[in-house]
C-alpha cells in the first residue's frame, strides 16, 4: 500500500509539473502569435493607374526629334515609391532604348504623371515597345507593359498660328487683386504639341526663346501640352496680380526671382507643334501697382 501511494503520489507531482509546463508553453505561444499579428501590418492592394495616355490624343504615335506625351493618374495605397518609364525597339535590341525613374512622386497617394520623353531626331523609325511601371512603397508593382508605339518621320516646316482675340489695353495698369487675362486661338496644319502663356517683368530683358515653364523669372499664367482637338485650341489665360501660386503644369510658388515688383510688363505667348516648329506672339504690354 506505501508504494502505491508513493506512485501515486509521484504520478501527481508529474502531472501537475506537466501541467505547468503545457501552461507557460500556452502563455508564450498565445504571446508570440499577437506579436506576430502586430508585426504583419495592414496589407495594401497593389498601385492602380488610370486615364493612361501615350503620345498626343492617345495616338501611340511618336515623332523623330520631336517627343512622347505620357499621361495618367496614379493611386497606391501603399504610398508612391518610384514611377519608372521605359521604351525599346521592337525588332532591334541594339537600336535605341530609353528608361528613367521618376522619384519626386515619392509618398505621394495619388498623383497625375504628365511627362514628356525627348526622341532623337537620328534613331530608327518603326515600332517600338512601352512600359510604364508604378512601385509603392511596399514592394508592390503595377505596370504597363508591351504597349506599341510607332515611332515615325515627320515632314513639316509649318509653324502653329497664334491669333489673339483679346488682350489688355497697351499699357493698361493693374493693381493688387485685379485680374490680368489674354484668350486667343492656336491652330496647325498637323498637332500642336504645346502652349505657354508667360507674364515677363521687362527690365529683366529676358529673351523670348528663353521664356518657358522652366524659367522661374517669369510668372507662369498658363502652360499645357493637352489639346482636346490636336490642331487647334482655345484658350483663355489669367492671373491676379498678388497671387501666391502662379498657372504651371505644377502650379509653383511666385517668390524670389519673379516675385510680383511695381513696374513694366509684358505677356507673351509660345506654341510649338509635333514636329518641333514653334511660334511666338507679339509682347502684350501692361503695367503693375502694387
């Protein structure tokens, strides 16, 4: 009977230090798991990009010397990363190849990439492949890929015509909050390719090919490459003298060197068409009071 007792006994005292043991192994498997769960993260779908647009009206047609319009909207949940682009040729690996990274997207939710791609006027016509590659911050992917594009020769020496149908008075003066406007009419025997309208401070003596979206010396009323109909547009420019964000593409703060002066003016207009020939507008002269 003691030794039965004595088994029992011990029998008792390993089932109970088993039990312990299945208990803290419970414990620390319950913890690891919620760690784990707190650690995975939310999820992300992947980016989407919409309103995809290659070349001028969705053409999928490029010109030598010349340039591919690229447009669309992006979304991505996971927050932009990069934007990448890239062109080859079809039926020659050797041939001409483009690829760039955009990264000033970067921790953007959504945006609308418009970029133009320079084409050499020496390369090979023909068909040539597109991808357009969106990257989040995930690691997650979205691209288009093995869109056609045709890359051709363009023989056109005719320039775009700019027709102004109304405009300041020459000379006329405004003050801080008046609201400066020029509207008109660009018209091409082919397709415009793009338009700026530019206020310029005249003292800076800036030249009219120096005029452009890029130069921050000028006050930006309107810039775009996006044309309804791709021969001829309507427009219609307009800025309020003061304001603190001027018309570019990406629309820039007005300080530094084009901030708003008391002094002379003038607003000119530029247009170029798919082949390269530009026109440029007579200088429209006005005053500012601040």
């Amino acid at each position: 009977m003691k030794t039965i007792n004595l088994n029992l006994k011990s029998n008792l005292k390993t089932m109970k230090t088993n039990f312990k043991l299945l208990a803290i192994i419970a414990f620390f498997g319950i913890a690891l798991t919620s760690c784990s769960s707190d650690d995975d993260g939310p999820t992300y779908a992947a980016p989407v990009i919409s309103n995809f647009e290659l070349g001028i009206g969705d053409s999928h047609v490029a010109y030598l010397g010349s340039d591919i319009h690229i447009e669309a909207d992006v979304v991505a949940e996971g927050k932009i990363s990069t934007i990448t682009v890239e062109v080859h040729n079809e039926e020659d690996p050797d041939g001409w190849e483009y690829e760039y990274t955009y990264e000033e997207f970067s921790g953007l939710l959504n945006t609308t990439f418009h970029k133009h791609v320079e084409v050499p006027a020496d390369i090979a016509e023909g068909d040539y492949h597109f991808h357009f590659i969106v990257t989040d911050m995930e690691g997650n992917q979205t691209i288009i890929e093995e869109e056609e594009l045709e890359i051709q020769e363009l023989i056109d020496d005719e320039s775009p015509v700019i027709s102004i149908t109304t405009s300041p008075a020459d000379g006329a003066s405004f003050s801080t909050g008046e609201t400066i406007s020029i509207s008109g009419t660009i018209t091409d025997n082919f397709a415009l390719s793009g338009m700026i309208v530019a206020l310029v401070r005249t003292e800076d003596n800036i030249t009219d090919a120096n005029v452009g979206g890029s130069n921050t010396s000028v006050i930006v009323m309107m810039h775009t490459h996006d044309f309804t109909d791709p021969d001829e547009v309507d427009f219609t420019a307009s800025i309020n003298v003061g304001a603190t964000m001027d018309n570019n593409m990406t629309p820039a703060v007005i300080s530094g060197d084009n901030a708003w002066q008391t002094g002379s003016y003038y607003i000119l207009i530029k247009t170029s068409d798919a082949n390269g020939n530009g026109a440029i507008s007579a200088h429209y002269p006005i005053n500012i009071s601040l």
